[in-house]
C-alpha cells in the first residue's frame, strides 16, 4: 500500500496536473531554446559565394548612383560621355528597394550643354539577374529641368532639393509620378548597350526626356521575379557562418582568399 492511497482524491489530482504542468513547460522551453528568437539569423549560416549573387547591368544617359536597400552599390565611372554599361554583383534581399539618382549632362545654370549649344536628353534603363528590370511601374520623379519652356535664347533652370532620404527603404514615394517609358529609337543609345543583354528591359524617364534633367527612380521589389529562393546574407555579420574561407598558399607574402 502506496502513501497516495491515504491522500485525498482531491490532492493526488492537483498533484498530477502540477507534475504535467512542469512537464509540459519543460518541453516547451527546450523547444524554445531550440529555435533562433525572431529576427535573429540562424545559427551556421554559410559564407556567401559569387553564385548567391545578381548581375547588376545599367546603362544611363549621362549618369547614374544606384543604391539598393539604403546602401550604395554602383556609381558610374564616367560624368559625360562615352557612354558605358556599369555591371556589379550584389547579394539580393527582399523586399528590395531599388533608389537611383539619374541625371542628363546639364549645365546647373542653363540646363544645356556642350557649350550651352545644345539641348540634351536622358534615358536610363536597368536588368538585374534576378530577372527585375525598368519599366513603367517605377516612381520618376524630376528634380531639376532646363532650360524652361526650350528657350535657348534666355535659358533658365528650375531646381527643387533632393529629399535628404530619397535612396531610404522607408522613404514615401506614394505621391510621386510613374515612370514614363520610351523606345530605342527615343533614347537613341550608344554602343555599349547593344554589346549587353538588355531583354525584357525597357528605357525610363519622366515626363519630359529632353528638359527634364535631374530624375530619380524609386522601385520595391517584393519577391524575386525569378522564383528563385535566394539566400538572405543581410545578417552575415551578426553569427558565426559555417564553412569559414581556407587559405590558399602564400604567393608573394600575400595570402589568398
């Protein structure tokens, strides 16, 4: 005869669902303490290598800053002209928010060029390897536009100042215009981009391709257009990532990575 059949029923059953209540809590924590908290990126996340990345290509007349979630990533070598095709790899996160900051050679005063002979025009045009690319559903807005009303003779210029948050994640582009698009023949670009596979991308601009000379492009990139179940690198730095580089042999006092 056990001391539990002296106890009142009662008791032996608070008894027992206190022992399934610590038993219950236990698994719970051990379950917890299993799993990384919210936010945090898993433990052993691998070293990130080329093939986790996109190719960035971006072609535009005259120049461009590209940012891509707040960080900068490319700006284009050359202020003028010849014109190039820029290409970059970046480690793709999503949502993605593309920002750029476009501008047409212009002088800041009359809104022409070579010279003050001449009215240019702009264009610009991007295809990432994720398969995101321009095209009338970007924000465009302008910033700068000359010479007013395409008077040459008297040119003037209007400016408004930059957001100082324009390339943010965060930043409100609601009320800002829809890019306009426009064709090859409209943009008329040099060499180099037909030396770069473009496809399914498209020219953009705002309103006005030849006065307006200061635009930036504002695009969310909800989910890879591809499909693909990219890796998200973005919290790299806050563990310890499986698999760290090997040293390859030192060649000319200089390690390799």
């Amino acid at each position: 005869m056990t001391c539990f059949e002296f106890m009142p029923s009662d008791l032996r059953l608070r008894r027992r669902l206190l022992s399934a209540a610590m038993l219950a809590t236990a698994v719970l924590t051990v379950a917890l303490l299993a799993r990384p908290l919210a936010g945090q990126p898993p433990e052993g996340l691998r070293k990130p290598a080329l093939t986790d990345t996109v190719r960035a290509l971006v072609y535009a007349d005259n120049w461009f800053m590209l940012y891509v979630n707040g960080q900068l990533v490319a700006v284009d070598s050359i202020a003028f002209i010849p014109h190039n095709v820029i290409e970059v790899d970046l480690l793709p996160t999503y949502p993605m928010t593309i920002a750029v900051l476009a501008k047409d050679n212009a002088d800041p005063k009359t809104g022409m060029e070579y010279a003050n002979s001449n009215i240019g025009d702009g264009g610009f045009i991007l295809k990432f390897g994720d398969g995101t690319v321009t095209d009338g559903s970007w924000r465009a807005r302008c910033f700068s536009r000359g010479p007013i009303d395409g008077d040459t003779a008297n040119p003037r210029v209007e400016n408004e100042p930059l957001p100082d948050d324009w390339f943010a994640v965060g930043f409100d582009d609601s009320a800002w215009p829809v890019a306009r698009e426009y064709s090859e023949e409209e943009i008329a670009p040099k060499q180099p981009y037909f030396d770069t596979d473009f496809s399914g991308a498209t020219f953009i601009w705002s309103d006005d391709l030849r006065l307006d000379n200061t635009v930036v492009f504002r695009k969310v990139i909800e989910s890879p257009p591809d499909g693909r179940a990219w890796t998200d690198f973005s919290r790299i730095n806050e563990v310890v990532p499986a698999g760290p580089a090997r040293r390859g042999p030192r060649r000319g006092g200089r390690s390799q990575r």
